[in-house]
C-alpha cells in the first residue's frame, strides 16, 4: 500500500471522527429528546388504560414543542374539533337561596359549588370541590383519524337565557358572569349552557338548570349531527367524570376517612335497584356492567352525585383514597360510564341531573324512589326502620320547637324510655319474683347437688311453673331496647343535625368532647378524654351494681362478677372517639334506667310478691303440651344414661 492510500485513509477516519464531535447533539437536545419519549410512553399508558390504540404518528407528545406549537399540533390532529383547543376561561355562576354552582368555558363543565347554609370545621365556606380537582366531559374519537378527543379540555361558549355571554381571546381570564335567583320572584329557575360547535355544523351542548331552593342541578346533554364529525366507541359516549374530595370534617378515627367512598345503586328488573358501594378506607374499584341509575361521590356529610333515571349502561368506578394525617384530602375517586349513541340520529339528548348537597334523611328521601337514604348509614333491617320510624320523625319534630339539640337529645331519651315502660316495668316484676323464689331454688340445687342437675332443673322448671314466674320475663324488655341501642348507635354520628352543634363543653355534638388531650396516645383508647364517654361508664358501672343487687344475682355465680363489669371498660375504650352525642344519650338513657328501677323498688311490695306466689303454688296446675314434651326428653335422656351405666 503506497503513501497516498495510506494518507486517503486516515483523512477519512479523521473525517468520520470530526462529523461524529460536531453533530453531537447538545445537553438540551438531549434533554428534548428524553421527554419526547417520556411524552410517548405517557400517552401510550393514558391508551392501554382508556382502552385505545394510539397511533404515534398522528400524536406528537406535547412536551417536545413550545407551547404554541403545541396549540397548532392539537388543532391538526383533533381536526374538526381543532378550534376549541385553544380559548381563554370564563366562568358563569348560578346561584339559588341553598348554593352557588360555578361553571367553567373550559370544558363547560361544573367548576366548583358551594354550599351557602354550611362552613368546613375550620369556619370557612364549605366547597365540595373547586378547580380542576373536578373534571368532567365527554369521550368519542374523531371521525377523520379516530384521534380520542375529550371535551374537558376545549374550550366552550356560555350563553345565559339565550344570550351569549363574553368569551373569547380579548376576555380577561376569570371573567365570571353571575345569575341569582331574583328575590322577588325567587320560584324561576336560573339557567345557563354551555356549547361546542364544528365548523361542520357539529354542537354539544351542556344545559344547566338550578331550581330555586334545590340542591338538583338539572343537567342536559344535547349533540347535533355529531355523527359527522366522530364516532362512537361501540356505540356508546363515554362519560369521565372524578373528583379529589377535600376535607371538611376535623380528623377522627371514625370521622370522614370511615365514610368517604363511591356509593352507587344498579338497576334491576322491573325498576326496582339494588345501592351498593366501593367500601371505606381503601383503594377499590368496580365495573358493572348493567344498568347504572346514580353514582354519589359520598362523604360523610355531604355527597356529589351523578343521576341518569334511564341508566349508563356500563360503569367503570375507582376509589384510591389519602389516608395522610397532613393531607387536606380524603382521595380521589372516578366514574367512568357510558351513554349510547346513536351514530343515524341527528339529535341525541340524555336528561341528566346532578344532586350536590347535605347527607340529611328529611332531603334525600324525598326522592323514594331512586333511594337516596341510603347515603346514610341508618343500619340495616329492623335497625334502619326504627331510625326511619320513630328516631327521625320524632327528632325532626322536636327539632321545629327547640334550638338546643342537647335539650332534643334529652327529650328523645325519655320519649323512648316511656314508650318501653310498660315492658320495663314487667321486666322489674319478674326480677322481684325470682329474687322471692331465690331461696327455694337454692333448697332445690342443695337436695339434688350437681350430680343431678338434670332433676334439678326440672325442680326448677315445675316451681316457675307452680309459681306462675317466667325466668325469661326479665329478657323481653331487653329485645324491645336493643333495636333501639343499635339504631341510635347508627344514628348520632351521621346526623348532620348534629354538626357542629353545641351543648355544655360539647363543641360538637357530631364529634368526641374532649375535655383533656393526653400527651401520648393509649391504643384503642386515643390521645383525648370524652367526658360524656366518661359519665356514661361511670353511669354503667353503678348501674350494673345496683341491678344485681335487686335482683339478688350479685353472689349466684362470683366467676361472672368480673365480667359484668368488663362491658362498660370496654365501652369506655370504643366510645371515647365517637359522636359525643351518642354518648350522651346512653349517659342519659342509662341514668333514666338507674332512676327508673330505684323507684320501681318501691312501688313493688315484695311481701304482696310472695303472698301471689303462695297463692298461685295452692293453684292445680295444668300442664302445656311443650311441658310435657320437654318432661318426656328429660326422662328418656336419664333412661339413656342409666343404661349407659
């Protein structure tokens, strides 16, 4: 190889070592290119999850261009519907006597609502959601290159009573608009719409409507000729709708964090529904594929909820909750549900409402029919009908007379304590007569011993018999009064009656009293002292003492001694964190029952409780069939037990 060839060679390994340095991309390049293909893997997983097929050459990730070049890339490749990307927010307030309702152009969707009647715990006007911590719109894709287009983020035009309202590049951003309902004719409605248009001659149109003292805000959905520009995914408009619900409640153990979750109710065959929910206190999801009439973003007071009387045919519903001390959130939940769209139609309209208000019984059972109450934890079975029945009737009505709920509370206690009495007072009879019998039943165990418990429970049995007891009377009033203790134990901590009510050194009724915080927290017990919690065990405690005393059970069995006393211990453990307004009834409800047995006491004549019982042993006695029946058993069972031996 000559000289020349040598020197051809290396001018071209220089050339090539020289092209690779200069052509070197830069760091910000560099950096461009690493977030085209964050951008990239981004929108993939954004598709897998919304169940699309992306196509990579139509779809430019946004990061990798300015922000106007951004703007001109989405006109392109959402094409009709390209002129809505780009515009500037405005706002048009509706507002009724019970809540301001703020709707955004971006999106034409419901901005934030206020509720005017309520504060937070922290006195601040009560907001269920605010900015884009809502989001709400529709999801099709489009006609020319089925790019999925989501009308929460283009941009709508707000009209008012049919005139349009001031939107547009020169409107300064915030521009709000605000239609209150006039005082002097305060039954009209106010209303306001919210439309998208195509060049093509396309339109969705959101419709709102706020009735005067209504927490519904009526919700239309209204499309034209929206065939021609996009296409239904199998035939159906998916609806997206999540929120990231703020805090609005002090913390408590079994506060909001114990209530918060995606409540929803399935319809059945023949209009009938079935309410079902997500669970509380964890990250969930559900898709239903049948008929769905509502879906409530519910916390423990107040709930947004999504209503579609003829139903969204399939439901995708997630809950992922913020269990964070610090966090001014409780989660975020989504719904993502579809409507059927008919692609031959010109016109496709779905009547919509939105219900954004108090979880108060007196409102949502208005509406029967689409069974609303169950937003409310009242119990279930018989438990939830006494609620229903006599709790809430009663409450409701001496809540139109008194301002104090503590006096209510009061008057509630003895309302239930005199419609139990008689049953009561019978209980207190038959306790008397089993303490007059007591001595003749501890002759009967002494004469046959253990070894013959058999035959002494027969003793036992025929004496009651002969004495015209019942051993079981003392029970009944106890299953006229646990329907009642469980039903307001569901009761007082979702009343929003209750909330942010005081009564002595009660803040809050709806919350533990705290009279001291303790500088360390006890486990199961709290870092607080609940003074009602506290009468209410001490209240217990005296209580069972004295009942055993009546009753002359105090020394029948020393092991069970113990362990009467074990129930108030453990209630003062599980009701230091509850509503103090529950603990306050059983304090009262309790004190009553205490007060009731030292007067009863003395009305009953023991001596006249023997004397009947002496009379009633002279009585010939005529055996039931279910005496005998159980004599026979008896027999045969010792006969067994003979042979046996």
């Amino acid at each position: 190889m000559d000289k020349n060839t040598l020197r051809a060679f290396a001018l071209i390994f220089l050339i090539l070592i020289g092209s690779q340095y200069l052509m070197k991309p830069s760091e910000e390049e560099l950096a461009q290119a690493q977030r085209q293909q964050d951008s990239i893997a981004a929108l993939d997983t954004q598709a897998a999850v919304k169940g699309d097929v992306v196509n990579r050459e139509k779809l430019t990730p946004a990061s990798a261009v300015d922000d106007s070049a951004r703007i001109a890339l989405q006109k392109t490749q959402l094409g009709s519907f390209g002129e809505a990307v780009d515009g500037t927010e405005s706002f048009v307030t509706l507002e009724n006597n019970l809540m301001k309702v703020k709707l955004s152009t971006k999106g034409g969707r419901v901005y934030s609502v206020e509720l005017k009647d309520y504060k937070r715990f922290d006195g601040t006007p009560l907001v269920l959601f605010d900015g884009d911590i809502n989001r709400f719109g529709l999801r099709f894709n489009a006609l020319q290159n089925g790019v999925p287009v989501e009308t929460n983020k283009l941009f709508f035009t707000s009209s008012v009573n049919g005139v349009l309202t001031a939107t547009g590049p020169d409107v300064p951003k915030g521009k709000e608009a605000k239609i209150k309902f006039n005082e002097e004719n305060p039954g009209k409605s106010v209303e306001a719409n919210m439309t998208l248009r195509t060049p093509e001659g396309a339109v969705v149109q959101y419709q709102y409507e706020l009735p005067y003292n209504s927490y519904i805000l009526n919700f239309k959905i209204a499309t034209h000729n929206l065939s021609k520009v996009a296409t239904a995914r199998n035939g159906f408009v998916q609806v997206d709708w999540s929120s990231r619900i703020p805090r609005q409640e002090a913390r408590s153990k079994y506060g909001e964090d114990s209530h918060t979750t995606v409540m929803y109710r399935e319809l059945l065959k023949k209009g009938s529904g079935d309410v079902d929910d997500l669970g509380v206190s964890k990250d969930s999801e559900e898709k239903i594929e049948g008929n769905t009439e509502w879906i409530a973003f519910k916390q423990l007071f107040f709930s947004s909820i999504l209503i579609n009387q003829k139903g969204f045919s399939n439901s995708d519903l997630t809950v992922k909750t913020e269990v964070n001390d610090s966090t001014a959130y409780l989660g975020r939940m989504t719904a993502a549900l579809d409507l059927p769209f008919d692609g031959v139609k010109e016109n496709n309209n779905y009547n919509l409402a939105f219900y954004f208000g108090p979880n108060k019984y007196s409102i949502l059972s208005q509406n029967s029919d689409l069974e609303f109450d169950h937003l409310i934890e009242l119990g279930w079975g018989i438990f939830g009908w006494v609620n229903k029945l006599i709790v809430i009737p009663v409450f409701n009505f001496l809540s139109k007379y008194i301002g104090s709920y503590g006096i209510i509370i009061l008057l509630l206690t003895i309302f239930i304590k005199l419609l139990i009495f008689p049953f009561t007072f019978k209980s207190y009879k038959s306790q008397a007569k089993m303490k007059a019998l007591k001595p003749e039943i501890d002759e009967i165990q002494q004469k046959f011993g253990k070894e013959k418990a058999m035959e002494s429970q027969q003793a036992t049995m025929a004496l009651y018999k002969k004495a015209g007891v019942n051993p079981m009377g003392g029970c009944i009033p106890m299953l006229f009064q646990m329907p009642i203790v469980i039903a307001m134990f569901r009761f007082f901590p979702v009343s929003i009656e209750l909330r942010q009510q005081s009564f002595l050194w009660a803040h809050d009724l709806s919350t533990y009293d705290s009279i001291f915080h303790l500088p360390f927290t006890i486990p199961f017990y709290g870092d607080h002292v609940s003074l009602f919690c506290l009468l209410m065990t001490v209240t217990n405690i005296l209580y069972m003492k004295y009942n055993s005393e009546m009753t002359g059970s105090s020394n029948a069995m020393p092991g069970m001694k113990g362990m009467m006393y074990m129930m108030p211990v453990m209630f003062l453990f599980m009701f230091n964190n509850y509503a103090s307004g529950l603990s306050y009834y059983y304090f009262l409800s309790l004190l009553i029952t205490f007060l009731q047995m030292f007067f009863v006491k003395r009305l009953i004549n023991e001596d006249d409780i023997r004397a009947q019982i002496a009379k009633n042993k002279k009585k010939k006695v005529k055996k039931s069939k279910w005496q005998t029946r159980m004599e026979d058993m008896a027999r045969q069972q010792q006969q067994v037990a003979k042979k046996k031996k």
